[in-house]
C-alpha cells in the first residue's frame, strides 16, 4: 500500500487555448491534473504543470510541441485504479475506432476521453467500467457551459465525483 491512498484529481478537456483562471481555485486542493487533450496553445500545459503535477494526452488539434510532451493514450494504475485516457474515445456503447478492441485488452476500470465537448459519466457494465469525459473547458466549440471534473481517487475506486462549471462558453 502506498502511504495515502486517496487522491483528488482534476480532471480538465478541450481547453483550445484557453485557461479559465477559476481552474487553479478548483483544483487547489488536488493532487494531480488530467488533461484530455486538444490543450491548444502549449502555455495551457505549462501552466498546468507549474500548478500540479499533470498527465495528459494530446488531442488532434495539439502540434507538435504538445505531442512531444503528451502520448496519444496513456494506460496507467492509481491508487489500484486502471486508468485508460485518450482524447478520441467515443461514448460507450460507440467506442471511436480500435478504442473497444484496446479497453477489451487493457480492461481498465476508468475510461476517460474528450473531444466531444460533452460532459458523461456513465456506467459501462458491458466492459466494466466507468466512462468519464469532463465536457470541455475552453470557448472554442458548441458547448454551452465550460465544465471540469473533480474526484477522489479511493481504496481502489474513484469516489465523490464533483461537476464544476466554470461558466458559459461566451464569458
């Protein structure tokens, strides 16, 4: 066992360039910031890291300087937590192409992805697992309120699970 095991993650998607500064207070009190890509210009990441330790994956909006920082996918174990993340997913029951095949393989118990500028979570008993995509923090899209996700990740599973609206997309 490590020597805590809880964890608050933050968890933030589709930001186009934009940082709501509200981001930072929110996400003052976790451990670490995920970011599911299309992080748009790399200062979005910068900023990130200099707060919190962060992960991420890029999006395909992301050039280079990001992707070179960022995998496509990243596949790891918190807190006994499999995590899978990657900016395409789809939404469960329509995976994106090659995502159901890879969560087939990886079996992960958190499934978390973006793009759509929909926030989800929802519950995929066919695959067992918890599907997360925070919506999208940025102004750029169709979205109409900016959201993050905020969660506790506990004795092996994520926990009091907070939507946070950082305001609509036009402010």
């Amino acid at each position: 066992m490590g020597t805590h095991s809880k964890m608050k993650i933050g968890l933030i998607s589709d930001t186009h360039s934009f940082l709501d500064p509200k981001v930072f207070d929110h996400f003052g009190s976790c451990d670490e910031i995920w970011h599911v890509g299309d992080f748009g210009d790399p200062e979005v990441l910068d900023a990130l890291k200099n707060f919190k330790p962060t992960k991420g994956v890029y999006g395909n909006i992301d050039g280079q300087k990001i992707r070179v920082e960022c995998p496509e996918k990243l596949i790891f174990e918190i807190e006994g937590v499999k995590v899978y993340m990657v900016h395409i997913g789809g939404t469960p029951p329509r995976y994106a192409k090659g995502v159901r095949q890879d969560l087939l393989i990886h079996k992960p118990d958190l499934f978390i992805c973006g793009h759509s500028h929909i926030l989800k979570v929802v519950r995929d008993h066919s695959l067992n697992l918890l599907y997360m995509n925070p919506g999208a923090a940025g102004r750029h899209g169709f979205h109409k309120i900016r959201t993050i996700l905020r969660f506790d990740i506990d004795s092996g599973s994520p926990k009091n699970l907070e939507v946070i609206e950082l305001g609509s997309r036009s402010k």
